[in-house]
C-alpha cells in the first residue's frame, strides 16, 4: 500500500513537471493556431541553457531558470519572424512544415555541437523519505517551482493588459486588431512566452534526468498526450492533465510492466481525440481558457 | 622519349589516382552511431579501430605475401537507426568497394548488417554486436570478436553468490536485443545459483525517467540489481538508484558504466558494477600485437581518454583481421576466411577463436569476461578488476555505500 502512496507521489510530482512541458505547447497552439514543433528542441535547449551556464559560470542550477526563461522568449520570438509570421492564417500544415523545419536545424547544430553525449547537471537537495522510499529533493522543487510558475502565467494572463491583448487576440483576432491591439506583435510575445515555457521546463527536467541533445523527442510526444487531453490550447488544462498523466503513470506502474504504460496512454490519446476533441479537461466549456 | 613515358605515367596517376593506389590498399568498410542514443560506445569502438589502422599504416601496412597493403577506412554515420545500417553497407560493398567490413555498434544493428554482408560474400568481424542469435543463423561470413550476450552477467551472478548465496535479484533492463539476451541467461544462471528473483521488467530504450520502476525495485525487497542496456538508459538508472536510495547491496549495469564519462555521475558511480569485455589492468601475454599495457598507455596518448572495452574491441576487429591476412598471405576473402576460422590466439583483448560449426559459425568462443567496479581511490572514482580472483585488482566493495 505504502509503494503504492509513493508511486503516487512520484507521479504527482513528475506529472507537474509533464503539465508544465506541455503548457508551452498548447499556449502557442490556443493564441495562434500553430503546432510548434520546435517544442522539444527548445526543451533541449533549456536543458543545456542550464547546463553551460551551471558548468561554465558555476551559478547554482535554479539561479540559471531565469536567464533560460529570458532567453527562451528572445528565441521563441526570434522564431516567430523566422518561421511562423509568414505563416499565420494559412492551412495549419505549412506552419507545421516550417516549425520542423527550424527543429531538424536546432538539432543539426546541437547534435554537431555536443553530439548525443549524455550530460549531466548535478543538483543536491536534501529529500524526505516515506518508509524505505525517498522522494528526490530536485523532484518537489521541479513540481514546486512548476506551480509558481503556471501561477504567475495565470496573472499574466488574466491581471494584465498585455496578457488580457493575447486572450483577446486567441478569442477574434480580427476583432482584436479592430480595437487597436498590435496582433502582430502580441502573436511574436506569445511565442516568445510559449518557447519560454518549453526553455524552463527543459530546465527542471534537466535537474531531474540525465539528458542528450535528443531527449526533447520523449517530452515533445508526452507534450502531445498532455495537450490532448488537457483540451488543444489551454494551459490551465495542460497542467491539470499533466499532473492526470503522471498520476497515472504513478497508479498503473505497480501493477503493470512499466512498458506497457506508453500503450495505454496513447490509446488513451487516441480515444480522447475521437471521443472528446476538445480535450478531457474542456468538457461542458465553451472555448479554451487562454480565449 | 624518356620524358614522353614519364609524362605519360604522371599523368595517368593525377587522373585515375584510385587505380594507382588500388593496388597496395585494403578498403575497409563500416558505419559508426555518429549520432543517436548508441553514439558513446559506437564512437569508442571507431577510435580503437582508426588506432589499430594508424598504427599498421605507420608501419608499413599489412604484409600478405610479398605485398603490403595500406588501410582505407571508408565510415557513415548510421545514426544509431537499423534502416540506415542496411543501406548503408550496400553502399559501402557496392559503391566503395570495401574488401573488408567491420560491423556497427550493438545487436540490433550487427543483426541488420548481416543481413547485407552474408548476401554479398563479404567477411565482417564484428567488436559490438553480442547477441548470440544473429550466429546461430548459418552465416558464413560473420566473426564475433567478443563475448556473447550469454556469458555477460554470468561473472555477476557468480561472484554474487560467493557475497550472499541468498540473495534477492532485480532483473531491470532495456526491451532490446542484446540487454534480452542477456538477461535471460543471467536469469538462468540466477535461479541455478539459488538466488530469489524478486523482479524481472523492461523498459523501452528512449525511457528518461526511472523513478516508477525504482520504486518497484524497493518493493520487491530487491537487494542486488542486475541490468541496463546501453549508455543513456545506464547512466540514467545509476543516478535515479542513487537519488531514491534504493536500499541495494549489489549494483551491475550493463555497458554504461565502463565508460570513463560515467564517472562524471559522481557519488551515484561508487561501487556501480561493469561486465567488461577488457580493462586496462587484465595480465594477458599475447602472442602478438601490443601487451595491454602498451595498448592502454598507446591509446591514452593518442586519444586522450583512458581506453575503455569498446575502444579494445574496435581495435581487436582491426588486429585479428591483419593476423588473419599476414596468416593467409593474401587478402582473397576465401584464404583469410579460412584463415580466421582457424584462429585461436591470445592478444592484449584476451582468447579469440570463433566457432566453425554449420549452426554457429563465427560465435565467439575463446573470450572471456571481467567484472569491473567504480571505487574511490585518493578521492578520485576509478575502475577496479574486482572479479575473478586471478584478475582481481581491488576488494569487492559489498555491501553498496547506503546512499544506495
């Protein structure tokens, strides 16, 4: 019973983590229509943000979360102009196309950087034990830290005027521009803040995981899951599901091979979007939180 | 008149470089896991194979009769993918012209390759590829540089029980060929031994977190750990091991923990165990080729990294290969096939000779294996022969530090 509790737990703190991953995703898919699939090399990229800046400056692994965070919006902006401006209002398919594109590149460069050597950023922080197992300290700091983050997105969005122009821009665009909203310009900050949430949430990860410049394919699919049934462009939602999935995740293992546990969540995946389109956490509302 | 003839051989040369070189050297063809998840051990192995080709070229060549013949190596980056490794050999017999081809890093990727090199008639000796099945299959041309995945853990199992002949195992390993087969004889071998299987899972290879089935593990009142599968997943179950403080005596991890990186884990490495195909301090006398202590320091000055089993077995393939022609007197693929059937020798890598039977020819069955442990010696994390007792250079730490 007690091993159990503790998969649970461990699910729940995993999950968070899952949620956050995901929140980026479905933030730049609810403001702007757009699968991103830089997302899991931007992921990446937080990984080795914390990385270098933990080995060669030798700050301590939580301090870099903010340059990373920083400069994930930079770049997630950066890849708006790039790659998605030109796209915005065509079929979904060409932005899908030109976010691959970026992301074969991103890692190109990675992979001729670093190669797929794994890397390792180590973090000490004391953990709490229930019975004969142990909860990592860099588990409940990740999930910690996860909430304060989807907390200050929430009074972004919702105490602010920049953040009320995104919702308001992901709810009618062209009603948006007709009030005098900068579209353009909030479509590049919402970018900018989706990368972000991947870039930071590479960044937890990599104080939970060992990591190689392809470890961002595994969150980039678990990202997916969580999207869908957290409802196609809601954060709020790929949080909740997030935290769902690992508790899952944390019920199912003790009493299944850990192998199988990939083929019911992608069954679960692909019943969801047959059965529930909208996403699991969207049932009986209207239109996805950030609209 | 002299000087037209002169011109005129010149000339020839400068335009069909490839035809005047084709005479005195040997192409040798393989692809290499450049990127993907098999990169660390498959870029190991390629050092140890382009330092056996320097240094045979430094010396002249490989001598076959009257001749020597220079060697070529002709890579691709296989990208750690099957339906790469496929193509790719093609192109090498096909396009490239390889006389000769060494295989790819690990099971998976051998079993492709085989595929394409039994189709061609041409000889691969293989230095990564463990798993016995893809020798047992009547290919005539495959050579099996090292041991195979059955005898893997069976040094674990053994010097296990001498520790605690009641021992509790947790059979955790990735769902791939080699960490299969592996683990199915150590599985064997571990209720021969009397031992209590507590927990037999897989996982997927691309798995990044270990936590459910660490807790699992705890469960099961484990108290010896015997898996893995290759680097990423290894040294990924070493760290979360040792984060969850899974209360283990007795850690062996399959691949992952031979490599010098794998120190960089820190505490989480002490007293993690390795089956090793070679280590540095092993006492073989060889009967040619470099001692393996002249092979390690070699290699350290030229890589600058202390050689691990998959650099030694890269430059085993190269080194039984040339013995193999130097014995044959020519490189015709039918006298060096002969000639490497016949092999039973000692080099710096330990007993090489391959089967010959209709059912498993080319299965490796001279080589033998040591159990290596990461121990902390002066405050630095090193590698030590802990098992068997004629190769052993420090005491077994058992049981584990409590961190673990």
């Amino acid at each position: 019973m007690l091993g159990i509790l503790a998969s649970l737990l461990d699910g729940l703190l995993v999950g968070a983590v899952y949620g956050l991953a995901a929140m980026g995703i479905t933030f730049i898919w609810g403001v702007m229509d757009v699968v991103n699939l830089t997302h899991g090399a931007m992921i990446v990229a937080g990984m080795f943000g914390v990385y270098l800046l933990v080995s060669a400056m030798g700050i301590p692994a939580y301090a870099a979360l903010l340059p990373v965070l920083l400069a994930g919006f930079f770049a997630g902006v950066a890849l708006y102009w790039i790659a998605i401006h030109r796209m915005i209002g065509r079929p979904p398919l060409m932005s899908l196309l030109a976010t691959f594109a970026v992301n074969l590149v991103l890692i190109g460069l990675g992979t001729a950087t670093w190669g797929t050597v794994l890397f390792n950023v180590s973090v000490s922080l004391p953990g709490f034990s229930l019975g004969r197992y142990t909860f990592p300290g860099t588990h409940i700091m990740a999930a910690v830290l996860t909430a304060v983050i989807a907390g200050v997105l929430y009074l972004f969005l919702y105490r602010t005027r920049a953040g009320k122009a995104v919702r308001a821009v992901a709810a009618n665009r062209e009603a948006a521009e007709l009030v005098g909203i900068p579209t353009t310009r909030i479509l590049a900050l919402s970018c900018g803040l989706g990368v972000a949430l991947a870039g930071v949430s590479g960044a937890l990860i990599s104080t939970l995981f060992p990591f190689t410049v392809l470890s961002g394919d595994a969150y980039q699919l678990k990202s997916f899951v969580v999207t869908v049934l957290g409802g196609m462009g809601n954060p709020t939602g790929a949080l909740v599901a997030g935290i769902a999935l690992g508790l899952f995740e944390g019920l199912a293992t003790p009493f299944m091979p850990v192998s199988w546990t990939l083929v019911i969540e992608f069954v679960l995946f692909v019943l969801v979007l047959i059965a529930f389109p909208g996403g699991l956490i969207s049932i009986g509302r209207r239109r996805p939180a950030v609209r | 008149m002299g000087k037209f003839w002169l011109a005129a051989v010149i000339g020839f040369s400068l335009a069909f470089p490839g035809l005047a070189a084709a005479e005195d050297t040997i192409t040798i063809g393989m692809t290499v896991s450049q990127t993907g998840p098999l990169n660390v051990d498959s870029v190991a192995q390629l050092h140890g194979s382009e330092f056996w080709r320097d240094e045979v070229n430094a010396a002249g060549g490989i001598k076959a009769g009257n001749k020597r013949y220079k060697v070529r190596f002709v890579t691709y980056d296989d990208q750690s993918v099957g339906g790469r490794v496929q193509q790719l050999y093609t192109r090498l017999i096909v396009q490239d012209k390889a006389n000769f081809l060494f295989g790819p890093y690990s099971s998976g990727l051998t079993a492709t390759a085989a595929v394409i090199s039994e189709q061609y008639g041409k000889i691969m000796l293989v230095g990564g590829g463990a798993e016995p099945k893809t020798y047992q299959l009547g290919n005539q041309y495959l050579f099996q540089c090292i041991t195979q995945a059955d005898y893997y853990l069976a040094g674990a199992v053994q010097a296990l029980k001498e520790k605690n002949p009641h021992a509790r195992v947790a059979f955790v390993y990735s769902d791939d060929p080699f960490s299969k087969a592996v683990v199915a004889s150590a599985h064997k071998l571990a209720e021969q031994a009397g031992f209590t299987i507590a927990l037999q899972e897989s996982y997927a290879p691309s798995t990044t977190d270990f936590s459910p089935i660490i807790n699992k593990v705890i469960s099961s009142g484990a108290d010896a750990f015997l898996g893995g599968g290759h680097y990423p997943d290894g040294a990924t179950l070493a760290r979360q091991l040792h984060e969850q403080k899974a209360g283990l005596k007795y850690i062996a991890i399959l691949v992952a923990p031979d490599s010098p990186k794998f120190a960089s884990l820190g505490d989480a490495a002490l007293g993690v165990m390795v089956p090793s195909q070679w280590e540095p301090q092993v006492k073989y006398k060889p009967d040619f080729g470099p001692t393996p202590e002249q092979f390690a320091k070699a290699a350290y000055a030229k890589t600058k990294v202390e050689a691990d089993y998959h650099t030694a077995s890269g430059y085993i393939t190269g080194l039984l290969l040339q013995h193999a022609i130097e014995q044959a007197g020519s490189i015709d693929p039918a006298k060096v096939k002969a000639a490497l059937d016949k092999i039973d020798v000692t080099t710096f890598f330990g007993k090489d000779k391959f089967a010959n039977g209709p059912k498993d020819h080319g299965l490796q069955v001279g080589h033998e294996m040591v159990l290596a442990q990461w121990q902390m010696k002066g405050g630095k994390l090193e590698k030590e022969i802990v098992w068997p007792e004629a190769a052993r250079t420090a005491q077994m730490l058992y049981p584990l530090p409590e961190a673990h």
